[in-house]
C-alpha cells in the first residue's frame, strides 16, 4: 500500500485477476473486491453445488473447505483467498464415483429437498478431518451449524456415524 | 402379488444428482448474457410511495434498469387474471402495481445489472419517500375486529354444521374445560430461497426457472398477468430446495423476473435475500378457543372450537382449523367457528398441514387437560371417544386404522409403564414427561396426467408436470413405471417440473404420490397393454395363445410365470413391431361417487418425551414415536423421511418457531435464520421412530396410497406440549415453548 | 454491499498507517462479522485492510506465567490449542459454546472482540437505530427485545454483545494489546467494551486507528473450577438469553478467589467484581451462590420482552457458580445441564 512495490498492497476497486485452486485446478476469476467466495464460486466459475441458503453465516448450506478447513463461503472474500485450495462438493465425488460419505447420505436417506446437502456433506467432511467427533452427541453439536429444514437430521448423523466407521476401517 | 420396488425401501433415484451437487436448482441454470435483479423492500407497512429515486442507482455502471411502479410496463388490470390456482378470495397482490404500500417489506424497485454484486449495490442506492398510513398487525387488538369469511376458498371445507346444542351441554355437562391457545406467525423457510431465472429468447418466447411446487399454475399466472401465449411461456423447475407451501402460488419474484426480461428483452435472474423470503407466505398467527364437556367416564358430551386467524387486507386467506376436532371426537352437541382478521401483513399461506397443525394442536392439547381434569389416561380418554365415522358429516371412512396407530405407538413407546402423575418421572435434575396426541390429514387424490414412453434397452421413462419439492415423486415415479412394466429401476427415466409435460396440479396437499402414481400407473398399463399386443403377435410368438391376464412383465421380458420357454423380450417386440417407441398418456381424477360417499383421511398417534431442566427452563425432546396409517406405503425409505422431516418440523413449532412482529413498525424483525430459530442437529434426538400401520384401503386412490407429506407436523406440537405439562405439571398454551414460559 | 478499496496489508505497521490515513477504512479478518454487517448495508467502509497476512496467528507463553494469543488466532485454533485447553479451560468452552464449527473456523480472537452488538433493529437499515445512526431513536425498548439488556443499558440503547469468548476473557481478566500510530499499547478487558450511556454508536474503548495484536492471559487460570453455561432459544447455534463464566479458586472448603461474568445481558460482557467479592471467603453452597447472584443482579431492568431473562440469570449463575464448585464444568456437547 504505501508502496508500490507490490500490487497487492496498493488499494483498489478494480476488477482483478484471483487465482483459486478449485477442486484440483487452477482457476483464475476476474472480480472486484467485494464478490464474496460463495459468489465467485456459483457466478463466476459455474459451481452451482455450493448453495446460498442465506448468505448471513446463519444456515451452513455454503460450506467449503478452504485449506481443508470448512467454512461459510459466504461470509468472506473471494479475493482474501489468492493461491488458496479449494474444495467444493463437486471436488468431493461425481455421479459415477460418489465418496462413501456422499454414498452414505444416500443409502441413510439423509436428504430431501437436497438444497442443504453439499453444505452437510463438505461440512461433514471437514469434521471427519478434524477428528473431535466420537459419539453421536458430538456429531450433533459440532453439525449444529448447517440447517437442514426437511428435517433430515437423524438420518444425517447415522450417514456420518456410517462414513465415520467405515473410513477408520479403511485399510 | 411379490413386489420389487413398491412398497420397499429404494433410494432415491435423484440422490446421485443431489449428493454431487449436480441438481441445478432455479436459480442456478446458466444462461448466457444474463442480468440480474435485485429487489427494493419497503420499510413500511402501510401508505403511500411519495417519492421514489432511482437517479444513483441507475448511475452505477453496469446498471440496466430500475424499475417502480412508475415505469413498470402495462399489465392485466381485472383480479381475475393475477389469481393463480390456488389464490384465495380477493385481490391478489400485485408488485410494483401502484404507489400503494399493503405490508412492510413489500417489493418497491427492481435493480436490474449486468452482475448481481452491481444489482445489489446498486438497489441500496434507490431513495424511497412514503406517506405513512396508520397500519394494524396485531391480532389479538383486533379480534373483535373477526369475520366470517364471505366468500368461502376452493378446496377449504368452511366449519362444520352445529350438532346439537352445544352450549346447553355444556352448560349441563358434570366436567369441563374451557382453553385458549394461541400460534405465533410462522414462515416457511426453505434452505432454497425464492428464484426466478428467465431466459429470454428471440420472438418473445420465455424459459422460465423458478422455485415452485406448481410450473403450470406459474406458467398460467405469467400468461395471465402479462397477456402471453403458453405456447411462449415454459416453466421449468426439476430441483426445489425445499417449500413446504410456500411455492405454491407464484411469488413476486417471478413477476418480477418475468416483467424485467420481456421490457428488457434481456435474461433475467431474481434472487430473494433471506430478509426478503419473511415478507410473504407464512402460517397464520391465531387464537383458538376450545370448550369440552364431558362424563366422569370421559365421553363427551359437548365440544366447541372457535379459531381466528389472521389475513391480508386484501384476501381471504382461509384454511380447515376448527373441522379436526369434529372430525376426530363423536360430541354429541358440537359447534365450530371460524373466523379471519384483516392486518397490514401479507397474506398468508398454506405451511404444512395449513390448518391442521393449528387446530389438532388446540385439540388434541385440550383433551390431554381434560384427562388430567378426568384423572383418566390421555389415551383411554382418546379411546373412549374413537369414532368409526366423519363426525362432521357422518360419513364412513374410505379406512381408519388409528386405534391400530394408538396400541403399536403406545407399545413401542412404552406407554403402559408411564406414570400418569405430573413431575412424577424424574432422571438426575431433569423432569422427564411423556406426553401423547392424535394427528389427521386429508387423503386426496386428484385429477393428474402422465405419460410414458418404452423405448428399446429397455428404457422407460415417465413424465408428468408435477413437483419433486424434497418429498421424493421422481423415486415412487421410477418406482411404479419399473414394477408396471418389469423393468429395472435404472432403466426408467423421470421428467418432472416442467410446464410442457402432461397436466399436474399443484404438488401439495400430501396428494402427489396417490394422484400422479395412479396416472404414471396408468400410463404403464397403457404400455404394457400395447407391448403385448406386440409380443403376442410376433411370428411364432411364444405368447401367441396367451392373455394379458396370465403373464408377468419382469426382468425385461413379457413372460408366463413357471414357464420360461414362453417369453419374449420387450426388446424383440419393440423391434419386430418396427417401431421405436411406445408411448401412452393417461388421465386419472377420483371417482366422484366415492367422493361423496366416503371421508378419506390419514391418521396417527404420535408419543413424545421431553426432558425438562425445570430450573432453567430447558426442554429438550428426546424420544418420539410416530405410529402412521396412511394406506399403502409406496416406499419405505423417503416415506419414512417424509414423516420424520415432519416431526422436525413439529418440535420446532413446539419449541423454537415464531416471527416476532414489531406492531409499532408492523414489521417482523427476526427475518433471519439467526433469530427465527428452526431445529438444528442439537435439537433432535436420534430416536425418532416411525411405524407405518398397515392400511389396506382400494377405496382412496387407485394405487392405496394416501400421501404422507403433512401427516407427521400434525399432532406433533401437542404430544410435547403434553409431554412438557406431565414433567412439570405446567401449561403452555401459547407456542412455541421457550425458557421464558417454563421458569 | 456498498463498494470499496481493498488492499493487504504485510506488516502491522503499514496497516496501522492505512488505518490512520482513512477514517472509514477497516481492517477485515475472519470477516464473519463485519461482511455480514455490510451486506445488511449497516457497515459502509470505503477501506478495506486485509490483515489476514500478519504474523498475528501465534498462541505462546508469557514472560509473566500466562499465555498470549495472536489477534489472528482463529476462535478454533484457541479453542483447541492443548494449553489453552489444559490451563484456560473456561476460555475453551466458551468458544465453542458460541456460533458454528464453520464461524470458528473463519472467525479470529481480534475479531470476536469487535463485533458488533446484536440487536433485530442495528441490522435492519429499514428501522431507527440509535447505534447506526445516533439520534434516529431505539424502537427495541418498546419493541422486539427478547435477547436484549437487562444491565447496563441507557434510555439510547438495549443491545447486547453476542460474543461467548469475550464473557470468559472478562472473567479471566484478560489484557488486550494494541497497536496505534503512536505505538503500543494495553487495555484491561473490563475497559476494553463501552456501555451504551449517550454513544451507543461506540462499542468499544479501541481508537480508530488502533489495531488489536494480541490477547494476553494472565497466569491464573482457573483450571480445576470453572463453567461457562450459556441458555438459549435452542440446544445449538443460536446467541445466548444468558450465559455464565465461572470460575473458582479454593482454600480448604472456601472460595478464595472467584471470578463471575455474564453474556447476553448487557452491551458489554458483564464481569462484576462485587459480586465475585461476595464470594470470597465464603463456602461454596447454594446460599453463597444466591447472595452473589443477587448481588449481581440488584440492578437489572427488564422491558416487555427480556425481563424473564432477569430471573432466568439468577438462576443460571447458581448453577454456573455449582457446576464451577463442583469441578464438572458445562460440556458444551451434552445438552444435558449439569
């Protein structure tokens, strides 16, 4: 900023280029600075499964893994995360090779309307990664933040206490 | 007759689409050069627009168009044209009409941009001046202010007839109790936001996505209201994120969308904000008053159930509250009333179970207080009173298995160990109470259309103009046409949610799986019917002797069971015909003798336990059993979820749900999903259990089906009410039941 | 969302700089609070500063015997920090107490310290607000005001602050280090959040050109009796009616030093050092609890909506102070209160 040594540090409005890792490719947007991630990724870049349930932080359904950590997509810029990985619902499986948890939601009938889904699944996924769940209690509070208004919850959890199992008797 | 897939438990075959993210929802389809609108929401809720600005607005590059009702291009001007199908009595509500202001966070402006992010900076740049008008939102001030609606709406039977004399015997009665309960306002709130997105394509003709549970009641609304061919208007909509009601009549938004792509001759998306999706579309807030008479020995002797809800000033929004009560209990003298306040709010809308949830919860909570009253067991005292026929009209049922519901509930929940005495269960600090209560809903079955077509492979697909709202119709779809015509489950393809398809009705009313079912059904048989014309009259057909009696269709054969030298393969008929493809619509509506001859209902007995933190007023639900008879169950699997997406629903109408309405400001202010609390995972226990109870009834729908997408809210509220008085021996009859009320 | 400048920034200095040169910049981190704030067009900076890229992430030990925590530090990362767990346990708990795994994730310590107070009408630009545009008036006294104050508010302003981190920050005393144009500096935590009076408009006591470094804890921690309950509308993800940090120290069967604080009641996270004194030196029984939560409470006021909120208190803080008491903390997994 004072310096124009770096063009990052200088401030502007502009549209600029921000190059996202997005489910194992690189992407290169062109925004401004306020297009929120969840805006980039379902405007710019066609990624549709990240869904916008209230753009406020307060339902979940725009869950990420940035960095592999999840997030509210939402709730942040897309251009704070220049050169971050990206993981989507669509990075997580495709029709044809689904994730045993995207598997699992489906055999625990785990949705219905299936708007909040891929924020539940890479939400799921990211707690599976953090490891503090070990009972159904646990799933449940640290789950608390995506809604899910079909009410599909119970079925939710038996899916990940599934996929949890079956991903610590993996070989 | 063995089944394959009716009646077991199938995933559904949408799930792959769902799980991926691959499901495109309506505001999702691309579409190229698209705009995008953004809307203006006014801040008061009642007057008169004296200014509107759009010069800054319309300044920021990448703006397209600001539109108001000064600019707004022409419409239709007679009621008629803007009421859609299931559009209450009255003036339907027509955005950016004039200066006039009906609600708070009415639409004012449309910011139409090149990019939503422009849209959006934009809309918060056009200035609105009103003259304010004095506004009433509050029902409770205004009841004596209550109507009887004039003008009764299509399809909302009105109270029943009085039965006897009801204040007389009460009067009389040796017991009683006389109860008031009151409902908050309650939206909808599905995770999917309204959208809109129109394509605009040459010589006018429109491609409209929208989030509906109704694409050829949108289609009609849209021709209607902006004088348009249907053959220029197709409405698309495969993916609903969830509506529960509140996509059943066209919202503004696809006005809105729909009237900036044809003035623009542009592609045009709106999108609602959250905030925005609370200034339409809620469950009324009512007070309802609940009088019961009865004997020592718990049969009643009279029952009055008086409800007022409230409406818009400019419909009549009605929906079957009090008529439950009647339905359920045989009172002798009986009297129903129901009755509309006009308010300064939009007009309500029909939310799962609309009516029911209300009513039963004010029954079915005033029977509990007269067991008490009584000191008889809830359930005897429901037992004492069970009726073989519609009390209100005295008609027999197509079937009713509720006592069944009442013993397999009662026996899984462990009803018989319950103490009946309230504060009487204890575990640790927590009070532990169980409470119990009846739900019904209607059992419809409408007129619907469906075609399908067999094509070599084989592969089938089915198609109707019907919704997929999340309740699973793609699935019992594939499901009917793969057992109709023995195929594999992935041979068959489903086509749904788009106007061009054959005619639907709305998909609502829990009557979706039994009307489109029977007419996907009849479709198959259609083809099945032409199929073994075909296979019969093959050279040296194997089946030349045989009747369409006698065969089976499995394993994509047509085929004599126990003799599998006789068979030929859908595939050999299909070509040997010449012919590419079979193709067969059906219609099917109800018998209309049986209408009239027989109430048709579903029915279930649902038992609660709640834990109470007595101290600090925490209640939290630990156990439900919903013991379900609604007919033929098609699929065990989205069947359940049905039921049990409905019980959530229910513990939050219990415990968390409720628009807070400032009545100084006559606007609601928790429009967010921070503040109107729904369940979360943390809320719901894991034992929810659904029984189904087996309900063999040909009579309601050609298929036995009778739905199950409301049954599982209705009854709901009131087990745990119940429950929560028998761990703490307190009444809350004002939902929902928070900390405050427990202290 | 109105539009803006965005720059990063590489070191604390020039952030500082650029928050100094433009009064309606503001520095964004986890932005969970202040995106949402400027989607509700309620935040309008021209300026935004990334500071996600200052070395500010770290959780160490002090020279003192306490830890400090980076302003960066993401509310998950401290929550779940082995020493904070270990030796500030009621720290831990209150963050995960509050929000959703997701929010943590995003959200920073400095962050949580300035987010705004929550209130329907401050995020509804389509109602009067004194806190958004001073003098415009405060509908929520004779309005909506479930999860507002009961302490501490004036005749401008209800609001309360919705954090769960900074109730157990307040009653662990913690200091909170800034940086200015003129250099560093620290603030009490108890000085740190403002109460309405006649600025409703300012939350807190931090300058405008002051960027939040670090949180410094000292080394009494509390670790063997505290409990942070937090009550609310539902079981999860929802902002507290009320919510207790207590934490105990003992001499045989006497409260040597006790520290009492309490979320959603007031403006600001409300610590009261009378009512811990009333503690001090008394047994830890039910009576002690009592006094001490009426001390606390002598001067709450509740409006239409809320006044419950002043019994449901009392009764919170004697079972926070007999949870804390009896060693077995609130666990903010089970639903189940203790």
């Amino acid at each position: 900023m004072g310096t124009e040594a770096s063009a990052a540090g200088v401030f502007s409005a502009a549209v600029r280029p921000v190059t996202l890792s997005v489910n194992g490719a690189d992407r290169e947007l062109r925004i401004a600075p306020w297009t929120t991630l969840l805006d980039g990724l379902r405007e710019y870049l066609g990624l549709t499964g990240t869904k916008k349930g209230c753009d406020h932080g307060q339902c979940g359904a725009c869950t990420v893994l940035v960095d592999g950590v999840r997030i509210n997509s939402c709730l942040t810029l897309a251009v704070m995360h220049e050169g971050a990985t990206i993981r989507t619902i669509e990075g997580i499986g495709a029709e044809g090779a689904l994730h045993p948890l995207q598997q699992a939601f489906i055999d625990h009938d785990a949705f219905q309307c299936g708007y909040c889904t891929p924020g539940q699944i890479c939400s799921a996924t990211g707690l599976i990664a953090e490891g503090r769940a070990r009972t159904p209690e646990e799933i449940r509070e640290l789950m608390s933040g995506n809604l899910c208004r079909c009410g599909a919850y119970p079925n939710i959890v038996a899916a990940i206490e599934h996929a949890m199992r079956v991903a610590e008797t993996a070989p | 007759m063995s089944m394959t897939y009716l009646g077991k438990a199938v995933s559904r075959v949408d799930g792959p689409a769902k799980v991926t993210g691959a499901a495109r929802y309506a505001g999702e389809f691309p579409v190229p050069e698209l705009t995008y609108g953004v809307v203006v929401s006014s801040t008061i809720a009642r007057g008169k627009i004296t200014r509107i600005d759009s010069a800054a607005a319309l300044g920021v590059p990448g703006v397209v168009q600001v539109f108001t009702h000064e600019n707004r291009p022409h419409t239709a001007y007679l009621n008629r044209s803007w009421r859609d199908e299931v559009a209450p009595p009255g003036a339907p509500f027509r955005p950016l009409y004039d200066a006039e202001i009906h609600f708070s966070a009415q639409p004012v402006a449309l910011v139409v941009a090149e990019d939503f992010e422009t849209a959006r900076y934009a809309a918060s740049l056009v200035r609105v001046e009103y003259e304010q008008g004095p506004h009433t939102t509050d029902l409770e001030r205004e009841r004596g202010t209550a109507y009887v609606p004039p003008k009764k709406r299509n399809g909302i039977a009105p109270p029943p007839d009085p039965r006897g004399n009801a204040v007389e015997a009460l009067a009389a009665a040796p017991r009683k109790i006389a109860r008031q309960y009151v409902s908050p306002f309650e939206h909808h709130n599905p995770m999917e936001p309204f959208a809109t997105t129109v394509l605009w394509q040459d010589a006018g003709r429109l491609t409209v996505f929208d989030k509906t549970q109704g694409v050829q009641n949108v289609q009609s609304y849209i021709t209607s209201v902006f004088g348009l061919k249907a053959a220029n208007v197709q409405v698309i909509s495969p993916f609903v994120g969830g509506a529960f009601g509140s996509g059943l009549r066209p919202q503004y938004q696809v006005f809105l969308a729909v009237m900036a792509a044809t003035e623009l001759e542009r592609s045009v998306r709106v999108t609602l904000t959250r905030q925005q999706m609370f200034s339409f579309s809620y469950r009324p807030n009512t007070i309802q008053a609940i009088s019961l008479g009865a004997r020592p020995d718990g049969k009643l002797l009279a029952l009055t159930h008086e409800a007022i809800g409230n409406t818009s000033q400019h419909e009549d929004y009605q929906e079957t509250v009090v008529n439950w009560s009647g339905l359920l209990y045989g009172a002798e003298n009986a009297s129903f009333i129901y009755k509309l306040v006009k308010t300064d709010w939009a007009s309500p809308a029909d939310m799962r179970a609309p009516g029911a949830t209300l009513g039963v919860f004010a029954i079915e909570t005033a029977i509990d207080e007269l067991a008490y009253e009584l000191s008889l067991d809830p359930l005897a005292l429901r037992l004492a009173n069970y009726t073989e026929r519609d009390e209100n009209d005295g008609k027999p049922f197509t079937s009713k298995e509720l006592r069944a519901c009442y013993q397999q509930g009662a026996e899984r929940f462990g009803w018989s160990k319950r103490n009946p005495a309230p504060r009487s269960m204890t575990e640790g600090r927590e009070l532990i109470g169980w409470g119990m209560a009846t739900g019904a809903w209607e059992a419809l079955h409408m007129k619907a259309a469906a075609r399908a077509t067999l094509r070599a492979g084989p592969m089938l697909e089915v198609a109707s103009a019907t919704a997929d709202i999340g309740t699973g119709t793609y699935t019992i779809m594939a499901q009917i046409a793969a057992e109709t015509l023995g195929v594999p489950i992935e041979a068959v393809s489903v086509k749904l949610g788009d106007s061009s398809l054959p005619k639907s009705p709305i998909e609502g009313g829990s009557w979706t799986a039994a009307s489109i079912g029977a007419a996907v059904q009849a479709a198959c048989e259609t083809v099945r019917g032409k199929l073994f014309k075909l296979a019969r009259g093959l050279e040296n057909s194997p089946l030349a002797n045989a009747d369409i009696e006698h065969v089976e269709f499995a394993d994509g054969t047509i085929r004599l069971p126990g003799d599998p030298s006789r068979s030929v393969p859908i595939d050999r008929a299909l070509a040997a015909a010449g012919t590419e493809a079979l193709e067969a619509e059906e219609t099917v509506g109800p018998g209309l003798i049986s209408s009239r001859r027989f109430s048709r209902n579903t029915h279930s007995a649902v038992f609660a336990e709640v834990r109470v933190d007595e101290e600090l007023g925490i209640a939290r639900v630990t156990r439900v059993v919903n013991a379900v008879a609604a007919g033929r169950i098609l699929n065990l699997k989205t069947g359940g979820s049905q039921v049990m997406g409905g019980v959530v629903m229910g513990i939050g109408m219990a415990l968390h749900e409720e628009t807070m309405p400032d009545h100084a400001l006559g606007r609601f202010m928790n429009h967010n999903l921070a503040e109107y609390h729904i369940p979360v995972h943390a809320d719901i226990p894991a034992a929810i259990e659904v029984i189904f109870v087996e309900e063999h009834d040909p009579e309601v729908s050609p298929l036995g089906v009778k739905g199950l997408g409301e049954i599982g809210i209705v009854g709901t509220a009131a087990a745990i009410g119940n429950a929560i008085y028998h761990a703490t021996g307190k009444r809350v009859r004002d939902l929902p039941i928070t900390i405050d009320k427990l202290l | 969302m109105n539009r803006f400048e965005y720059a990063r920034a590489s070191d604390v200095a020039e952030a500082v700089r650029a928050r100094a040169a433009d009064a309606s910049a503001r520095f964004i981190a986890g932005g969970t609070n202040l995106i949402d704030l400027m989607k509700e067009n309620v935040a309008r900076p021209t300026r935004l500063i990334d500071i996600n890229h200052l070395p500010l992430r770290g959780i160490e030990d002090t020279d003192a015997g306490g830890v400090r925590i980076g302003a960066l530090a993401t509310n998950t990362a401290v929550a779940y920090d082995a020493r904070i767990e270990a030796r500030y346990p009621l720290l831990s708990s209150a963050i995960l107490a509050g929000a959703s795994p997701q929010l943590r994730n995003a959200a920073t310590t400095g962050g949580n310290l300035l987010q705004r107070t929550r209130c329907y009408y401050f995020y509804d630009t389509g109602t009067p607000c004194n806190k958004r545009e001073p003098g415009t008036g405060c509908p929520a006294i004779a309005g909506v005001n479930r999860i507002h104050a009961i302490l501490g508010a004036s005749e401008n302003c209800i609001a309360t602050h919705p954090s769960d981190m900074c109730v157990a920050l307040a009653a662990l005393a913690a200091t909170v280090r800034v940086t200015g144009p003129s250099g560093e500096r620290e603030i009490a935590f108890a000085d740190f959040h403002r109460l309405p009076g006649d600025t409703p408009e300012r939350d807190t006591n931090l300058g405008e050109d002051e960027l939040i470094t670090a949180i410094d804890l000292p080394p009494e921690g509390f670790a063997s009796n505290y409990s942070y309950l937090k009550l609310r509308d539902r079981l999860s993800y929802a902002f507290a009616l009320v919510s207790v940090a207590a934490a105990l120290t003992f001499d045989g069967d006497t409260i040597r030093e006790a520290r009492l604080a309490l979320g959603g009641v007031a403006h600001k996270p409300w610590r009261d050092t009378a009512a811990e004194a009333a503690l001090a030196g008394k047994p830890a029984n039910r009576a002690t609890f009592e006094t001490a939560a009426a001390a606390l409470l002598a001067d709450a006021r509740g409006y239409s909506g809320n006044a419950f909120k002043i019994e449901l208190a009392r009764r919170a803080i004697v079972r926070a102070l007999s949870q804390a008491a009896a060693g077995t903390p609130q666990v903010q997994t089970d639903k189940r209160v203790r």
